[in-house]
C-alpha cells in the first residue's frame, strides 16, 4: 500500500492536533503539513503537495471552501475533505462549492476518518451521489435566488460552472474573466449563504434553521459538534 500524505488546515489547536496524532500513527497515513490559516494553506499546499487536504469550512480569515477552489485550479490532483461542525445540508453544498471528495465532523470517529482519507486518496467520493446531484441541480438552476439569497447574473453563471466541477482557472477561462473575479463572485455566494461564517447572517445575528430541521429545530441557531478527540493507541491500533 503506497503511503498517502495529508495536509491539515484548522484554526484551533486541539483539533490540528488530535488529527496530527491520528495520521501518525495510522499505517499508509503521512502528514504533508498543517497551517492554522487559509493564507498559511494557500501558500503551503501546493508546495506539499498532499495527497488529501482536510480544510476546516471556517477560519478567521477565509474558508476551507475558497482554499480547497485555489489550490485545486493549481492542482487538480488534491483531494479534498471539507472539516465541519455541522452535519446538514448546507455541509453537502460546501463540498460541492468546494470541488471536494467529500466532508467530515469534527466528532468523527478515528476509524472513519482514517476509512474516508483512504478512500478520498484513491479516488472515491464519500457523499451520496443522488444527495451531490441535488446540491448541484440547486447551483444549476437558473433562477435568481439560492436558498432566498438574490444572486446576481455573473454569480449564477459561475455556480452553474461550479456544478459542473470546473476549477477557477477554467471558469476565468470560460466567461473571460479574471481569477481574483471569479474568486471575488465564490466568496460573495458563500457570504449570502453564511456557509463560511459560521451560523450566523451577514448582518452578524444568528442565523435560524430551515423547517427541514438543518442543525436543529425550527428558528434555533444550531448546535456545533464537539471537537475531534486525540488518538490512542487504541484506537490507531484498530485503524492498522
């Protein structure tokens, strides 16, 4: 089994850290690198080169999602699993904004990340591909709105795009724009989606979930998941 190297990318040390202790420890599993910010992950992934890169969807200085769009238009070969508290839809639609294999809990369980890296590294996706046709049928549609967000013309074009799984660059290429444009359109779409900034509106009050029950009964700010807990030897030793 050839070994898989990982990149970890999350702004809370305990995290990097139970995630570090599990990647090496685990059998075909290599850490590539880590940062604690998108900046630190757009200038550090694409000089590892990781086979997979765990994002978080929220940092303080951008997202998971935009990092995981700019490292995949300089190589497409990254793989990528969007790190989230939230398992709803709105954690489907950022993996699928992103261009990622695919997303994980921060309470995940050991044996399941290390199953789901292995599986992302060699190819696989690990969402449901009827719940990822959804999520891109909604990018696709070509009505002004997303989810009550207005859209513009140019950031529907774009999403369109995005559903098809083109890379920034090819969508710059596509409707001749330039690449901080079609960043500027993404970062603007996952603002009016609140996606990126945690639960919360974009006038800073808490946002409130859907009738589908998405995070938590109707018209309460859903409730993040516990943050992944270090790895024993126990458990690395189950993952071999």
């Amino acid at each position: 089994m050839s070994t898989v190297r990982v990149f970890i990318l999350d702004d809370q040390e305990v995290v990097r850290t139970g995630l570090k202790q599990l990647i090496e420890r685990a059998e075909g599993l290599e850490l590539a690198g880590e940062a604690g910010t998108a900046a630190e992950a757009v200038a550090l992934i694409p000089a590892h080169r990781p086979d997979v890169a765990i994002l978080d969807a929220q940092l303080p200085d951008g997202s998971g999602i935009e990092v995981c769009r700019q490292v995949r238009s300089l190589d497409p070969g990254i793989r990528a699993l969007i790190l989230t508290s939230y398992d709803d839809d709105d954690a489907v639609l950022a993996a699928v904004l992103a261009g990622a294999a695919g997303y994980v809990l921060k309470d995940i369980r050991n044996l399941d990340l290390v199953a789901r890296i292995r599986a992302v590294a060699a190819g696989r996706a690990v969402i449901d591909p009827d719940t990822v046709a959804q999520a891109q049928a909604q990018l696709r549609s070509g009505r002004g709105t997303l989810r009550g967000m207005t859209l513009t013309p140019d950031e529907r074009r774009v999403l369109r795009l995005i559903a098809d799984g083109r890379t920034d660059r090819e969508i710059a290429a596509r409707l001749t724009l330039s690449g901080a444009a079609v960043r500027g359109h993404v970062a603007n779409v996952l603002d009016k989606l609140g996606t990126t900034r945690g639960r919360y509106g974009i006038d800073g009050t808490p946002a409130t979930t859907s009738t589908a029950g998405i995070g938590g009964p109707t018209g309460t700010p859903a409730t993040p998941a516990t943050p992944a807990t270090p790895a024993t030897d126990e458990t690395v030793e189950r993952a071999r």
